[in-house]
C-alpha cells in the first residue's frame, strides 16, 4: 500500500455505515481497524459501539463523511434520472425500430402503467410547485 491511511474507515451499509478508527502504529505494523459506531445516513444517527466513546475528533471526522455521503447519494440520484431519461428515449426507439410483435406483448402493459404512473406524480408535483410559486408571489390560487 503506498502512502499514509486515513484515521477513519467507513465500510457502506445498506442504510449507513459502520465506522472503524484505523491503527498501524502497533509494533507488528499491521493495521488494525476497531469498530467505534455505527451511523444511518437517512436520519444522521451515531451510535458509539460497544464502550467506545466518541471523541470530538472522531464525530468531526464522523459528520464530514456524512456531509460527502450525503451529497454523493445525491448526485448518484439525479445522475440515475438523466439515466432512467435516456433509457426511455432508447426503449422509444427500440419500439419504433426493432421491437417484434412478441416482444411488445411482453412489455407493453408494464411500460404503459408505469409510464402513466410516473406521468400522473409528475403532473401532480408540477402542479404544486406552480401553486406554490403563486402563492409565495402573493396571488391566492384561481386568481
């Protein structure tokens, strides 16, 4: 391994992590990793494991991995709709070009329910936003 390790090791979990203080400085030079908490990203919850109490350090190096995660998780959301944009367009084409008459019984009902399903909650959160921004620009809705 070139270069120094980091303090902190945080393995990914379904809902968080589990966070590990990282050790080399023993006289076997091996690396060591102790479990120090456990953390959930959705609500920012730290439990210390065990009887290990977190340090300033340790919630500090703890919060600014969370901050990362969560901005990450983020990004990786909305990189996953211009996705799920493109795929459309692609199965659109799909459809038009190359899809054989068996092949469209397969999938068709699926796509029509679950495009009319995304269709409607995005006609509807549409809807909201343009009420709210009527509403924030002082104007009662129906005006």
């Amino acid at each position: 391994m070139g270069g120094a390790l980091p303090d902190y090791y945080f393995r990914v979990r379904e809902n968080g992590a589990a966070v590990f203080r990282v050790d080399t400085a023993n006289r076997q030079r091996r690396i060591e990793m102790d479990q120090i908490a456990t953390l959930n990203v959705r609500n920012g919850e730290v439990k210390p494991h065990g009887d290990h109490p977190l340090s300033p350090d340790d919630i500090a190096a703890i919060q600014d991995w969370l901050n990362r995660r969560v901005t990450l998780l983020a990004r990786r959301d909305i990189d996953d709709i211009h996705r799920a944009v493109d795929h459309l367009n692609l199965t659109t084409q799909w459809v038009q070009a190359r899809a054989t008459d068996a092949q469209l019984d397969e999938v068709t009902d699926a796509l029509l329910l679950a495009m009319h399903d995304l269709r409607t909650v995005l006609v509807r959160k549409k809807a909201e936003r343009l009420s709210d921004g009527d509403e924030e620009a002082g104007e009662a809705p129906g005006d």
